[in-house]
C-alpha cells in the first residue's frame, strides 16, 4: 500500500491536467460567459463556501491577480454583519438551512449579481439553502462540486435537493467520494484533494473571464499586489467603483 508525497503529486497531476484540459476544450466556457456577463452588467461575483470550501470563495474574492468585483458571502458575517453572538457559529452550522434568511438579509447583493458556490458534498441545508435563495431572486449559480461524491450521499435540505440539482453551470472538483485519495492503512485514508482542485477551478475561471475581456478589448479589472508599489493605490480606485458591494477582510 503506497502513499508517498510522489503518490500524492500523481493524484493531483492528473486532475490538475484534466481540468485545464477541459478549461482548453471550452468546457469551462458556460461558467466563464455568465461571469463576464454578469460583470459587462455591473453586477458582483458572490462567492461562496463553507468549511474547507470557504477557501475556493478566498480564491475567486479579493486577491492578488484576481477579480476585483467579487464578494466573499461567509457564514459568520451574521455575527459581523447581523444581531447573532459568536456562539453561533459552531461546526454544525453550515448543515442548517435556517441560517440561509439571516445571511442573505445582511449580504450586499444586487440584481446583476452572479453566484458561484462550492461545496465538495453539495448537500449541507446553508449550501443548498443559498443556491436556492440565488435562483428565487433571479441569479445565475455556479457550482463547484464532486458529483462522485454528492450522488452518495442524502440532501440535508428539506427541499431534498442537491447543489448540483440548482445550479445553471455544475463544474465537477474531481474528488472521490470521502475527499482522500490515499489508502495509509486497511482503514485510513489522506490525501484530500478538493482543496487543491477547487483553488486551481477559481484560477481557472478567473484566467478565462481576464482573457475573454481582454480579447474583446476590455480592461479587466484586476487586483494587482499590495505588496508591490501603487498596489494599494491601483486597487483602491477600482474598488471605489463598487462603493459597499465589496467585502474585504474577515
């Protein structure tokens, strides 16, 4: 039974390499054409995530080489943005489709918005809960998830539907059922690797909305390094132009 780092790498190389080949087939293009049209409308890319899968929202909102008009939704902002105390936010929460009214009266959405979620299982009652409150408010949704892994297992919304069953583009994370793509013992596994496919998807898509822009004539609107000189400067103008649409920070 191996599971080396090099094991690790294989597993990764591979769906890193399928991916960017489905990205240079154009079957990423449906996903890519409702950000840029979305963005050519005014509208903000929300992004969303809970658990491991807030860091994919970190990848689409508010970094370097990335998009400027984007928005990080995060369970806890109805305790930074709401009337909730902190001792809400407990390991559960992302399973409870009651959260979802909360979030989304304290979320600075608007009509020509575009929502891209992920979520490796596509069944907690927040992911779901939100995908849903998009498509009744007259959104686009675009979901990252593992379609292996989410025909498994049992909706925790009481609608009984999967992200993957309400979204307008569905973009499959690759991962197996369980996440962990190495065997270490009879009965343990390592290796997630949504993670690594998810971030690679949100660079992806970026890539393809910068350059579709870009070959039309069009400046993307990119955020350029703080860390480097007129950084902050170059970031900040642009971001003005979006006035409280923009959420940056926690």
């Amino acid at each position: 039974m191996s599971a080396s780092p090099q094991d690790l790498l294989r597993e990764a190389e591979t769906r890193l390499e399928r991916l960017a080949a489905d990205a240079q087939d154009g079957r990423l293009d449906p996903a890519i054409e409702l950000l840029v049209a979305a963005l050519r409308d005014g509208g903000v890319i929300q992004a969303f995530g809970t658990g491991h899968s807030e860091a994919f929202a970190m990848e689409i909102a508010g970094r370097a080489g990335g998009l400027i008009p984007t928005n990080r939704i995060a369970l806890r902002d109805i305790v930074l943005h709401g009337e909730r105390s902190a001792d809400v936010l407990t390991g559960s929460l992302e399973r409870e489709p009651w959260v979802v009214d909360e979030l989304m009266a304290v979320s600075p959405v608007t009509e020509n918005d575009v929502f891209v979620i992920a979520s490796n299982s596509g069944v907690n009652g927040s992911i779901v809960g939100v995908a849903l409150w998009a498509k009744e408010h007259g959104h686009k949704v675009i979901a990252v998830t593992s379609l292996e892994h989410t025909a498994r297992v049992e909706p925790k919304h009481p609608s009984g539907k999967r992200l993957s069953e309400i979204a307008d583009v569905v973009i499959d994370n690759l991962a197996p059922y369980g996440d962990s793509t190495l065997q270490v013992t009879d009965t343990i596994s390592a290796g997630a690797i949504s993670s690594i496919t998810a971030a690679f998807i949100a660079q992806l898509l970026t890539l393809g909305v910068a350059r579709t822009l870009a070959e039309a004539g069009e400046v993307p609107p990119m955020y350029i390094s703080a860390n480097i000189p007129g950084g902050d400067e170059h970031n900040s103008a642009l971001e003005a132009r979006y006035l409280d649409r923009l959420r940056r920070g926690a």
